[in-house]
C-alpha cells in the first residue's frame, strides 16, 4: 500500500494544478460542465476526478471528504462509478460519486450554537441550533482552509492546510491539521490506491470515525440478482427494515445476494457483524455477476463498523475505521481496490 518513491517525489516537485482561497462558503449552485475536474490514465485504469473548490467545485456540502471525488472509473470497457442520484446541488449532502469518505465530527457535542466544529476534509462548520449532529444536514462553513491539487504519473495528491485559529473560542479554536489523500494507479495492475496522511499541527487531538462509502455504479445498471457483497468472514445481518431487507437480499454463507431486482424508491440499509479485531477483515468483494465485474477492497485498519446500502443504480459496502492524531502526531492509513473481470 506504499506509494512509490519517484510518484512521492513528483508530487513534492509538481506545482498545484487547481487551489481553492482558504475560508469561504459554498456559494450559487454552478454550471456542472465548468466545474474543475482532472483526468488521470495509467496502466489498465482511467480515472476521472471533480476538485474540491468552495467556489465552483462539484461538491460543497458538509457530510463529505472534498476530496478524491471519482466521477468515472474505467476498465476494459466497464464503468465502475457514475451518476446515481438524480437529485442535485453543490449543497445537497449525497451530491456526490465514487469511492468518498465522511469523518465524524469533532467538537460539535461541546459547541453551542454559533459556535464552530471540525469535519476533517470539509473545514470548520457552524453549530445552528441544539439539535443532534446529522450527516443529512448542511452546516453553514465558516473555513474551508487552503486546497492543494498535484499530479504526476500516476497519481494524483489532494492537499488540504487547515487553521482554526481565529475561530469562536471555546468551539473549533486549536483544531489545525494538514491533510494530504493520494490516488495511485498501478502501472501494471488494475489497481487504485488510496493513501492517507493526517498530522495535527493544532493544540486540541482531532478523533473520529471515519467511513467510505464507495458508491459503485456497475456499468449503469440497476440493483438487482448477479450483485453479491463476498466477505471473509460470516456476517450477520441487522437490518434498519427487516422486511425490506429480507425481500431484497438474504445472507448466503459468506455472502450477501440480492434477490430481485430494485423498483425506484426501493432501498435497504443494514450493518454487518461477524469481523474480528485484525485488519484483515477489512477485506470485501463487491462483484456484479451481469457484466461479469468485480471490486476486491483492503483497508489497513481493523474495522469498527460495516454497513451495507443498497438503491435503485448503488450498491454500497460501506466500512468504518478509527482514527485519532494527538497535537504533534502524524497517521497514516490507506485502502486498496483491485478491480477484476469475472470468468463467465
């Protein structure tokens, strides 16, 4: 799961490509075809990214990484990601594509309302009012930090500096970090990488869960039988709707199947249990049987959750891992996906 030398090296050298003001908020809803966006071939894959920018970025909502946002993966003809949701605005909390991570909050528990919070890869967020935090919710940004974006064969680095300071005393003061997610493709292998660097350069730690959840969109057909979630360990089921559920997919063994096909509005949401305490549980397939794709994904922490979402055009595993940076401290963590065609 390392990154290259000479891909670090490039990325060191290489001048930003696309940079966003540090503070700001998400402004008017833009022109989709305008949004900044980059390319990246190399090897068997094709990746292409929309680029955080609190101006005109594609996504400006507050339950989302800005970062690492995969419109449209390619291989050997297939389509692994894409548009699921009809529904948009740059506000709109799951406006959003590909395999992209939300961190919990930290701080929002002890702000009051107009006080101020962290949420990693997002900035400082307003507390509105003294409701629970909701991922479906927008939170008025008060500071997005600084965005960086850098390429070099076969990768691409999304750098975001972060300082709080200024911010309400008492809310979101002494939250500073510097952020960098780097997307390596393999020159020879249909393999993408997903690295994680995370020091706290602030005087509070920063904690949180953090989960990805890989929106998969299996060359744009809709849910139903062939699409199988495979583990490595015997998982059982709990489901939000367990009627709902046990119309649409049923545990198999090592498996979750889907049992018929997904009508619009029809969906199920369900944790998964049965992984131990070693990261090697965080090992997952996700194959589609009527295209004949698949998607193996590896994470290198243990995980501390798994839940399982299903809709009309997504399919979605979606792991959760802990994280935790006291001040002065450097994390890393990282993911791999390794893409494959099925044997007919």
């Amino acid at each position: 799961m390392k990154i290259p030398a000479f891909i670090l090296a490039t990325l060191v050298a290489n001048l930003a490509i696309a940079q966003g003001p540090a503070g700001g908020n998400a402004t008017a809803q833009p022109d989709t075809a305008n949004c900044p966006r980059t390319d990246l071939s190399y090897g068997p894959l094709h990746a292409r990214f929309y680029l955080p920018d609190p101006a005109k970025g594609f996504y400006r909502s507050t339950r989302f990484d800005w970062s690492g946002v995969i419109y449209a993966l390619d291989y050997k003809g297939h389509s692994l990601f894409g548009k699921w949701n009809n529904r948009y605005d740059p506000t709109l909390n799951d406006a959003i594509m590909g395999p992209v991570e939300s961190f919990s909050p930290t701080g929002y528990d002890q702000a009051q309302p107009g006080g101020t919070f962290l949420e990693p890869g997002v900035g400082i967020l307003t507390r509105p009012d003294t409701t629970r935090y909701s991922p479906f919710r927008y939170y008025p940004i008060v500071n997005t930090g600084n965005w960086t974006i850098t390429k070099a064969p076969g990768a691409i680095a999304f750098r975001q500096d972060l300082n709080a300071a200024g911010n309400a005393a008492g809310s979101a003061a002494g939250y500073s970090y510097v952020y960098i997610k780097t997307i390596t493709l393999d020159p020879n292998n249909p393999t993408l990488t997903i690295t994680h660097t995370l020091k706290n350069t602030g005087a509070r730690p920063i904690e949180s869960d953090i989960y990805n959840h890989n929106f998969f969109v299996f060359d744009t057909l809709d849910t139903g039988p062939g699409r199988v979630l495979k583990l490595r360990w015997t998982p059982t089921a709990t489901p939000s709707d367990p009627g709902i559920f046990d119309t649409l997919a049923a545990v198999q063994g090592d498996s979750i199947i889907i049992k018929e096909p997904f009508a619009p509005r029809r969906s199920f949401y369900t944790l998964l249990t049965g992984y131990g305490n070693d990261a090697a549980d965080y090992d997952l397939r996700l194959e589609e049987g009527r295209s004949k794709i698949g998607v193996r994904i590896r994470g290198d922490r243990p995980l501390v959750k798994l839940a399982y979402w299903a809709s009309l055009k997504t399919a979605c595993p979606e792991p959760f891992i802990h994280i935790k940076a006291v001040p002065g401290e450097t994390i890393t963590w990282a993911l791999t996906y390794d893409f494959y065609t099925l044997t007919p």
